[in-house]
C-alpha cells in the first residue's frame, strides 16, 4: 500500500518564495516574528518572499525549517 504525500513543485526563485509566504500567512506569522526566533533577518525574508535569485541557501533552509517544513529532491520521472 503506497501513500502520497503532498508536494509543490518548485521550479524557480520566484515559486519558492511564494510558497514560503503562502506558508508562513497560513501559519499566522509575521515577518518579523519568524525572525525574531531564527537567525534569518526580516529583510532576507521579504526579498525571498519577492523571488531575490541570490538569496544564501543556509538561510532558506533555516526558514524552512522555521515555518514547519521540509525540503525533498526527486528525479523527474521518479513520481
């Protein structure tokens, strides 16, 4: 018996960030409360939210993790 779990695809810079704002809006958050209890400055997360293609990758871990989440690679085609 197989479950499927629910995923997003995300193919840019843009996607991500707003999926991570959909995500943190359904979580009630603040920019300024999620920075607050990480190390990820309100600034960084606005210009993620915005699709910034430079933001540092640590850093969107850690807001990923932040807001309950996590990340998963699969091959195309694997689904």
């Amino acid at each position: 018996m197989s479950s499927t779990i629910p995923s997003t695809r995300v193919k840019n810079p843009e996607e991500l960030g707003r999926y991570l704002l959909k995500e943190r809006r359904s979580l009630k958050l603040t920019q300024k409360e999620i920075s607050e209890f990480t190390d990820v400055g309100r600034k960084f997360i606005l210009e993620l939210e915005k699709g910034k293609k430079n933001a540092r990758i640590g850093k969107v871990f850690e807001l990923i993790d932040a807001l309950g989440m996590e990340l998963h690679l699969v091959k195309r085609g694997d689904r």
